[in-house]
C-alpha cells in the first residue's frame, strides 16, 4: 500500500485524524508532516516529517521518496488569524493547496482530501439550513481562500480526473489540541473556562448562532468520504456537512446543568463580524444522500464527552453533576 501524508498533522484536526488513519491503516503507513511537532502529535506512534507546504520542491521529493498515495492537506490559517494577516493567509492557504494540487498530479497520488468551512458562505447565502449549491460572497480573506480553493479542487478533478474530496467543516470542538485562530473556537475555550473559572468571557454576542461539530464527527465523517466509490461523490467543490448549531448562550445552559453556577458574559470584538457573516446552519442532504453521512454528536452529547474528558481542570470543590 502506498503511503499517506498527512500535512498540518500538529494541528486540531490533524492530531485526531493522524490517529485515527494510523489505527485504521498502520502506524508506519501514516507520516504526520508539519512545520513543527507539537504535544498533541501522534509522533511517536508513528513517522513525523518536518515539512512547509510552501516548499514545493521538498514536497514533490518526499511525495516520491515516501511513497505517497494519498494527501490529506490541512495546513492553513483560520479566519479570526486570516483577517489579522490577510495576505498570509492567502499565500499559505492558496499556495498550499496549489503545491499540493500540483505535486498530486505530478507524483501520480490516487487520492487527495482538502478541507473547506463554512466560511465560503457569506451574508448572501440563507441564514439556516444554507443549501450545498447557493450563491458564495465570502467577506473574509479565509473564506475567500477556501471559495477559490473549491474551485481549484473541481478544475483539478474536471482537466486531469485526480480523485480531490473535501467537507465544508463547521466550527469543530474538541479536547486534544487547542483551536488556533478561528471564529469559533469560543465552543473550546468555553469548556475550559468553566471547569478552571466557572465563568466565561465570550468574544461573541449571547444569541450567535452557528454551526459546529464534535471532533469524533468530524474525523469519522473524513475518513467515511475518503472511502465511499468514488461513482458516489456528486460534489467535486465541496460538501455542506452538520451535526448541530447552537448559540453562546445555549451552549452556557448545557455546560451549566453540569457546572452549577456557571455562566458566560459577552464583549463582541472583531469575529462577531466574521460569525455574522456566516450561516447559522447548513443542508447537509447531499453528503447523506452521496455517501450516508449521519452525525453521532448533538450539543448535549458533545458537551458531556467535553466535560468528561477535561474534567481533570475543575477546580478541587467545583461542583460537576
Ligand atoms: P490548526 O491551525 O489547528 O492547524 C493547522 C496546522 O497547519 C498547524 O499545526 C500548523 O503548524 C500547520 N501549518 C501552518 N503552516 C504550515 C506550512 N506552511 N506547512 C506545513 N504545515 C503548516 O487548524 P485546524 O483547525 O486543524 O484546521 C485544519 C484544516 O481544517 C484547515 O484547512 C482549516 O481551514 C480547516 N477547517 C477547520 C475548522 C475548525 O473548526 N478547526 C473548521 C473548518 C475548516
Ligand atoms: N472554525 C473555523 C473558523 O472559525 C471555520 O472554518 O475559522
């Protein structure tokens, strides 16, 4: 079996799905690449290479040294960070994905997956249940990259028939690794807040509502895409993908019915004006016709597993019930 690469495996995502591909495929199958290892690496269970996905030329000789038949390409900078450096985004999630695009072809690699966000939706799109074909009028430098970057993906598909599949994650929560600069990550640091403080200081209005998924979802959902026939994928830019949507203030409720006394006040700064160019749901129909995407997690669920795996923050006399 040809090899996989994993790139921007230090990150949220990448840290779960590195271990997740290197349960269901072998250890010594999966190389986790990234600038820099990090504690939520898998690196000693598995190869680790350092890597920039901007060094095209040292990607296209690894692909062929390591064998590689399959790239998952995660690098990127999410939209809170995008809009602070907006021409390092571009750069990083433009060329990244081009270099990956274009080693792919080169190296012959069957298979590739590249994820995209909710973030390609802007404020023409539906509010709720934001339909998988709708107009795309991203307003942040992220969202424009990951609009264009579908594109990319169906033009690579279309010309040279290379097998690119892609999800439009939504806001993903999880324990492993901290989120780095995205909109989204409050439905993180909200868990952490209210074990150590029983308070959270939100950077988003109370009644923000979005859409957002469970780590396990979401790992589960790329590995499920990356093995449906390929005579079942219909979408080649992107597919809508959900498993719940809630507002601050509801998520504050839940954690609350554990952590008696908990609660969240709210100063919205700049990613209010990202959150509210974003849908507050989406129609995932097509994924769970294309391929029977069903999630696991709703809001209640997520928020126990949250707690019960990070309850080890709590303060000694906190009450979790
Ligand atoms: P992250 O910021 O946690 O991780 C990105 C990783 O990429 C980091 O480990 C970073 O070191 C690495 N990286 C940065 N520049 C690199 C380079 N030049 N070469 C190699 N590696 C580099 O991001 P994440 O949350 O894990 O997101 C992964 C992908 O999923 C991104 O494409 C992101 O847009 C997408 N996505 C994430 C979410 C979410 O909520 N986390 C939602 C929608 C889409
Ligand atoms: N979670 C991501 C962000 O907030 C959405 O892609 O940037």
């Amino acid at each position: 079996m040809r090899r996989i690469l994993v790139i921007g495996a230090s990150g949220q995502i990448g840290c779960e799905l590195t271990a997740a591909l290197r349960i269901k495929f072998g250890n010594d199958t999966v190389i986790a690449a990234d600038l820099k290892s990090s504690p939520g690496n898998p690196k000693s269970s598995g190869p680790f290479l350092p890597l920039d996905v901007l060094d095209k030329e040292t990607l296209s000789v690894q692909v062929r040294r390591q064998q590689v038949g399959t790239i998952y390409c995660l690098a990127a900078m999410l939209s809170a960070s995008g809009e602070q450096h907006p021409h390092k985004a571009w750069q990083l999630n433009m060329q990244g994905l081009l270099n990956t695009l274009e080693v792919a072809r080169e190296e012959s690699v069957e298979k590739i997956f590249w994820p995209s966000s909710i973030a390609v939706f802007g404020p023409d799109a539906p509010k709720m249940n934001c339909p998988q074909e709708t107009k795309l009028s991203p307003t942040t430098v992220y969202g424009i990259s990951k609009s264009a970057g579908e594109d990319w993906c169906k033009y690579y598909h279309d010309r040279f028939g290379m097998d690119i599949r892609s999800l439009r994650y939504p806001g993903l929560i999880s324990y492993q690794s901290m989120p780095g600069g995205g909109t989204t990550d409050y439905a993180v640091a909200i868990f952490y807040a209210a074990l150590k403080m029983r308070f959270y200081q939100c950077y988003l209005k109370a009644d923000t509502h979005l859409p957002m998924m469970y780590m396990d979802d979401a790992v589960r959902a790329t590995l499920e895409l990356m093995d449906a026939p390929g005579d079942k994928i219909s979408v080649h830019t992107s597919y809508n993908i959900s498993a719940m949507d809630f507002t601050p203030r509801e998520i504050t409720v839940e954690i609350a019915q554990h952590i008696k006394g908990f609660e969240s006040f709210y100063n919205a700064d700049f990613r209010q004006a990202i959150a509210d160019s974003w849908p507050g749901s989406v129609d995932d129909s097509a994924a769970r016709k294309d391929w029977g995407w069903k999630p696991k997690f709703g809001l209640s669920e997520t928020v126990e597993a949250m707690l019960e795996q990070l309850k080890h923050l709590a303060r000694p006399n906190s009450a979790i019930y």
